[in-house]
C-alpha cells in the first residue's frame, strides 16, 4: 500500500512540475486522437472541393416579405 501511495506521489509530481513529463503525458492521452480529427476534417475538406461556408438561397421571384424598406437614421461619425 506504502508502495502504491508512493508510485502515486512521484506521478503526481512529476506531472506538475515537470513540463517535458506534462506533454508527453498530454501526447499519449490526447495528442493522437487530435491528430486523427485533423486528418479526418483535411479528408472531408478535399472531398467537398469547396472552402467555407455553404449559403442557401431564395429562388429568385420569390418575395414574399412585407419589408419595403426603412427609414433614414442621421448618424454621426466618431472620431478618436
């Protein structure tokens, strides 16, 4: 038990005080899966061809919307 709580501090310190132990560590739990996401969205991004957002829109003709416009609003510009 002595030898178990032991083995558990020497981690535990190791693990906050020792930054090359901490990314290894961080690398083993975490790193690989990161990376495999990665290539999974370079795959996806390659197979749809396009970059950023797809838009849908309204078919043309289709104006359906009661808004004929706005009124004026005077504004002042603001310098610094």
């Amino acid at each position: 038990m002595k030898l178990l709580f032991n083995i558990f501090l020497i981690f535990m310190l190791l693990t906050a005080f020792v930054p090359p132990f901490r990314r290894f560590l961080f690398h083993l739990l975490v790193g690989r899966q990161l990376v495999k996401e990665q290539k999974k969205a370079d795959q996806a991004r390659q197979r749809t061809g396009r970059n950023g957002v797809q838009v849908d829109h309204a078919p043309p003709g289709t104006s359906d919307s009661r808004f004929k416009g706005g009124e004026y609003v005077d504004y002042e510009e603001v310098k610094d």
